[in-house]
C-alpha cells in the first residue's frame, strides 16, 4: 500500500498542445498490461535530459544522448517511445542495435529520422530486448495517440509500481498561462543520480534549448535526486524534459528573466510532486519520510549525512517498526563521511521532538514523545549540524517485509 | 538460522597462558542472561587495537582508545570489561564519566590504576548505561575467573547472534607452540569500518607493541574490514589483541622475520574465522556469500566495488530468492564510484558460471546454470575487472524476511 498516494484523477491531467501519448500491449514480458508506450512532437519542440550516472548505462540511454547530440539544428526531437518489461541495460552491442531498431521502426511510421525518435526503457536487466515485439506494437501506439492519453502513458511505464504517477499544473510565463504535465514510474532501484527511473515532462511553453537544459538540471536536483528508496542506482534513469512552443508566447533565452525563472520553478514543482510519489509508492513502503540536514558547512556535506540516515537498513526497519530506536540516526550519521564532524555540536529532532542535543540524548526526552511521532505514517528527521549554513531535504520511505517479498518475486 | 555455522566446541578452545576470564549476569538489559565479562591479563601483557571510524565514537572506545595512550610504559593493561545490553554510544559526558567509573571500580576491586583497565560496550544506541549494576556485577566476574572459560565469555558477549563465536589455532613462532583463541560477537550494524562490532583475539607469545598495532592493523584490513552484513557501521566497533607473553620465547621485534610473518598470519586467520562466523550469523542470513573483485587498478577500487555489490538490498534479496537476477550485480557495480570503469571490460562469474562477458550477458549464459548456484547455501560472486592486478575478497549474507523481522522488533 503506497503513503497517502491516490491514483491521479484523469480530468486533472491537461494536455499540452504539441504533444500526444499513444500505448498498447506489446507483450514485451508480461500479458495483458500496457508496456508501450509513444510520444509524439509536433514539429519545433525543444528536448533536454539528464541520465543516470550508472557506468553501465543502458543501451537507450546510450542512444537517447548520442540522438540529442547527433540531432542537426534545423531538425527537432518528433518522438520518445519507451517500453516497460525489459531493460536493455546489460546487454552489450546487441542491445545498441536494439534500442537503434526500435527508433529506426518508429522513425519509418512517423516520416522522420532515426535520430529524430529517442528510446527508454525499464524492466528487468540483462534480458535481450524483444525488438520484434516492440516494432509489432508500434502501429497500435501510433493508432491511440491522443492529447489526453497521460493517464494511460503513466500507467503504461510502470513496473513494480502500484499506482501511476502523473501531476498537471499551469503557470503564467511571457503574458501566457503555459501547462505542465509530467508522467514518472519508479518503485525500487531508486536511487536517482541526475534523474529517477523515468519521468517526462511537457510544457507547451516556448523555451530555447540552453534556457531547457539549465530548467532540466535544476528541477532534477531538487526532485528527483533529493529521493532514494534503496540506495540502488539503476542503469536506465532519465529525466526527459519537453517543451512544445506551442504556447503563444515569445521564446524564453534570458536565465535571469522572471519568466524564465517561474517556469523553471514550476517544472521543480512538478518533478517534485512525481518523486515524492516514488517514495510514497517505493516497494513495500509504509512510512513517508523527510531528512531534513542543516546548519552543514556544505550542500554536499548535508547530502551525504541525509543519504546515509535515508539508506540505513537499521534506520529504515526502526521506522518500518515505529520504534524510536533513534540511535540509529546517530550512528548512521557518524559513519556519513563527513570526517571532521564535531558531533558535540549535533541536535537531532524528530518532527518537533528534541531527540539528542550537543550529540547526546536530551535529557528531557522521552519515549513516549518519539513513540508517539514514530506511529505517523509522515515524519520529518531533522538533524541540525551548527557549523555553517547549507541545508538539503531529502525523502525516502521506510524498509519492510514487503520490500523483500518484492524483490525476491520480482522476476517470477 | 546461521548459514553453515555451529557453535565452538569447549574443547576446542585453548586456555592461553596469562590470561583468565570471568562472566556473570548483571541484568543490564535483560535477565537471565550472561551479559557482563571481565578478562584479567597477567602483567606484562601487550595490547593493541583498532577502533570504529564512525564519528560517534561510544564513550568506551573514547576511553579505551585514551587509557592506551596514557598507559605508563612500565605499567601494563590488566583487565578488560565488557558489558552487553547498552553501548553507551550517543549518551555524551555522562557516558564517558559511565565508562571512566567501570574502570575505576574494577581496578579497585585488582589492585591497579583505572588506566590498566579498558572498557567495551555493545547494545542498543543512546540510553544511560546502568553503571551501578555493572559495577555490582564485578566480584562474580572475578569470582569466575577461568583461563578456560573462553565459550562463556563469547556467549557474554552476545546481542542478536544467534551462537556464540569463538576458534583456537596454535602455530610455530620462535621455536616455540604459540596459542591463539579469539571471540567475537556481531550480526547486525555490521560493516567494520577498522574493526568489528568487538573481538577479541589473545595469545601468549612475546611481541613488542610495536609489531602488536602491526598485527593487529594487518588481521583487521584482511578480516572484520572485509565483512559486511547491511552497511552499518557500528559506534562501538573495536578489535583488541592481548600478547599474554607467557610462552618461551624472545620477544619479537623485527617486523620482517618469518616468525613475526607466521604469527600475524595465524592471527589474520583467527580473525578472519571470527569475521566470517558474524556474516555467517548475520541477521536473518540464510546464504554465505563470497565476493571477489579481481583485475582492479587498485585495492581500493575492487573495495568500492565489491561492497556496492554487498551492500545492494536488489542483489542482496535477489539471493536470498535464489533468483539468478544477476543485472542487478552489473548495476550495482556501475555505481559503485569507480568512475572511469570501461565496463565493456568486465567479466563476472557466479562460482563457475561465466554469467556476463564484455559487460553484457554471456550468449553461452543459460538460466538453468545461474539458478543451480543460486540454489547453494554458499556462493562466490567473481567480478574480473582486465585493467590491473589489484584484488579483495570481502563476504556478505543475503537480505531476508528475517532481518527485518529482527531489527524491527530488536528492542521490544
């Protein structure tokens, strides 16, 4: 059961001029599930990503940033298509020429290039890609492609996921009200380092290539990177960022202008929105959880004390329990890596209970007031380090039975 | 159920010369049970140790750490004191007055100065140690003092293992039969960073102090620091090594003589027996697994690497399905730091099976050959890097239903 994550409601979900979503069922692992999934451009969008930092990448990320960098200036980005089931990461040359086939097939169907056509995909890993079935599907993506079809194109990307991820918002940049809607799928192996599992986002808004990219970084360090569900970091992460033009709008290309800067922050508030629903649907998860660091000399220093706390099993299973084992916390703290952290200086609180002061136990705490924070199914860890003023927030879920039935299933 | 592990045989287990334990119940957590040690050294004896990185330090490793570097270098350590039940880590001045006190009331009750006595403590994070039992719980310790009592202190010493750990070998060194018995407890927070959660290795040859921190140094690096059960590095983690030098021996003072080589090899081995007993009674383990990273540029990179496969709750539950899943190995070496890995170089077998080649899978690779390692109680993951000689060998359990079950109920 996810933490206090509904389905998205369809009628919430806008559409994006410029953009349509076709799926279907390919069959590429399992019967009867959407696993395909198609996105077309129309003609002058603009397209930017960030990838996982895994050394094995998987063969469409390779691919996907090969086509922007190959993509000719003149030319635009006409489709994303993204299969769930399999992969592709694991499986050397043939996995290349895989993930190439299936943009080739798709660029044949659309009158583009190859290179026009970016490929995703998430599943199991080290599987050969059933590139067959992925072209057969093709056609019947292309005959569902709809304005309104997000609903179905979240739906059609998930894995162990159990509800979809989807979120619309709308924002007034350059005198237009400009949408945002954004799909993720993510449950496990969710580690993000640049991006989570998968996650698209469209805008209709006009915004030039650079102005895009810097809007792409910026929402995945504040979003998806900001999350973790068991510190394992896929080979198939990609952050896709989509920007139609279609808005009756001048074209953003100032990073300084208010414009820019609104949308840039309401495309973080969207990948924001998606991430916190990967935590809150994170495999086996029960509890929601903020980490909250502090008073750290440095964002980086702040990270890694929030990361080691968000991936300690011991932490994880105490929450799992709502049991106040809280040491845990400190320990987990200590081994962070910050080498010359003054733990003397360290207060910890749980929600707006004091927990330890000065690196010790607080005097005044007592059980029953960690018990009590602990039953939550939405608890902030606060750790407050005194020695500087960089702050990170970082979310994550707790470590349960489920999590393991999960992931010992997984396969069969 | 511990993965192919029983518990010592008495008879096994050497008295060494010098030195003499005792135990009792002092009912510091729990009743009936043994949870308090005392091992009284002869004079004469060196010691030398390692400790936990973690930045909170307990209070007793703070102390013991002080009380060797205060020791007069004509005096000698005399007594060492364990308590289970509360690791007085997180609990600040109070604590370290807590560990100073043990000392104190023990050295009254010898006839030596508080600075001969070092403390140990293991247990749950951040509650006052009920110091006032321990010191009542001293006499019987001393009333109990056998040189053959080495499986009841083992068994003192325990928190969630589920057998006592203990091993004796004897060897050659300087024309004399050297005794080596060590003990050690730990099952879960287990990821020594210097030592493990406690152990406690004794013989009684003659070595200078010098070549004891040698020794010491090298037995840790090639045993608890290869160890690991969930990442956690424990605030209380200490390795101690007491040279009784009761045999008839010359002291040993050069580090390159084969007879200092032979013993700091036999101690290597004792601690390595004790480092894989605690995996092997990891919490809710129910497979041994070996990992060896061969071909690396660096010991250091084959560590990043073969401790990012260890700590991956994906591959970690994966063989505790017997689910040859084996993508999520690549993954979790493709993020494991080393960042200019050229993948398409690695190789990796589980036992004799080449499961990937070149990076992707191995087209000669059939499930069938995967699942029936899988199966085994014991597994060897083998990653060959090709870019160098460097190699580590570390070991691991798998991640089951039972370790959450245990560290979500541990203090209840």
């Amino acid at each position: 059961m996810p933490v206090n994550l509904v389905a998205p409601d369809p009628k919430s979900l806008l559409p994006v001029a410029g953009v349509a979503l076709g799926v279907t069922q390919a069959n590429i692992r399992k019967p009867d599930r959407k696993d395909l999934l198609v996105i077309r451009l129309d003609d002058g969008a603009n397209v930017a990503g960030v990838f996982t930092q895994n050394r094995f990448c998987a063969a469409p990320v390779v691919v996907t940033r090969q086509h922007l960098s190959m993509l000719d200036p003149n030319a635009s980005i006409r489709a994303l298509v993204v299969n769930t089931g399999n992969a592709n990461a694991g499986t050397g040359k043939d996995g290349l020429a895989h993930a190439r086939q299936t943009c080739t097939e798709l660029a044949h169907l659309l009158g583009c290039t190859a290179v026009q056509v970016l490929p995703f995909s998430t599943g199991v890993i080290m599987e050969p890609l059933p590139v067959e079935r992925i072209a057969a599907g093709l056609p019947a993506c292309l005959a569902d492609l709809r304005a309104d079809n997000w609903l179905n194109a979240a739906q059609a990307i998930m894995t162990t996921d159990t509800l979809p991820k989807a979120v619309s918002s709308q924002v007034k940049v350059g005198g237009a009200t400009v949408t945002l809607t954004g799909i993720a799928k993510g449950a496990g192996m969710i580690h993000p380092n640049m991006a989570t599992m998968l996650g698209f986002v469209a805008t209709d808004a006009r915004v030039s290539l650079p102005l895009l990219k810097s809007a792409v970084a910026h929402a995945a360090k504040n979003s998806f990177n900001c999350i973790t569900v068991d510190g394992d970091t896929s080979t198939n992460d990609a952050f896709m960022l989509i920007a139609s033009g279609k808005a009756g709008m001048n074209e953003l290309t100032d990073a300084r202008s208010p414009d820019f800067i609104a949308l840039r922050d309401a495309v973080t508030q969207v990948a924001r929105q998606l991430a916190q629903s990967i935590v809150r649907d994170g495999e086996g998860a029960t509890k929601f959880i903020s980490i909250r660091v502090e008073g750290g000399r440095s964002e980086d220093e702040c990270r890694k004390i929030g990361f080691a706390i968000a991936h300690s099993p011991l932490v994880k299973t105490a929450f799992f329990a709502s049991d106040p084992n809280l040491g845990r916390i400190l320990a987990a703290i200590g081994y962070a890596g910050v080498a010359d952290l003054d733990v003397e200086k360290l207060d910890l609180y749980l929600d707006d209970v004091l927990v330890a002061r000065h690196g010790g136990r607080n005097p005044a705490y007592r059980e029953a007031d960690g018990q009590r924070v602990m039953k939550q199914s939405e608890i902030t860890i606060r750790a407050v380090l005194n020695r500087g003023t960089a702050s990170v927030t970082l979310w994550t879920c707790d470590l349960s039975h489920d999590y393991v039935s999960i992931n010992a299933d997984y396969r069969s």
